[in-house]
C-alpha cells in the first residue's frame, strides 16, 4: 500500500508492505499483477497522468470514483 499521509507509528498488517511517498517517484522493481485506486483520481491534479502511471506499474489496473 502507499500512501504518503499514514502517520509514523502505523504498523502493516502482516503480509501487507506500507510505503509512504509521492506516488509520482514509485518506480517497482517490476509490475504488480493487480493495482486498485479507489476513490482517488478526483482528487488529483492531474488525473490523466495519475491513471496512466497507475497502468505504467499494474498488469491489470481497477479505479474507481464516485458516481
């Protein structure tokens, strides 16, 4: 998961990694299988360049916004 706004005592549920940062400078080491977004893209910036480094790092990308 990451998020840059979790505070510094938050402890990772097990199997679950926490990397806090600017979404922007995540560059994995290959692509994951599955990435989700939820609830995310109306509020950024720029949406457009969001969605398309969300499809830059995931096989399969699953976004959602509000209705």
């Amino acid at each position: 998961m990451l998020n840059d706004r979790y505070p510094d005592n938050i402890v990772a549920p097990k199997g679950l990694k926490l990397i806090q940062g600017n979404f922007y400078d995540f560059f994995p080491e290959t692509k994951y299988d599955l990435v989700i977004c939820n609830q995310v893209l109306e509020h950024v910036d720029d949406p457009r360049e969001f969605a398309k480094k969300l499809l830059s790092i995931g096989k399969v990308v699953i976004a959602s916004v509000p209705y």
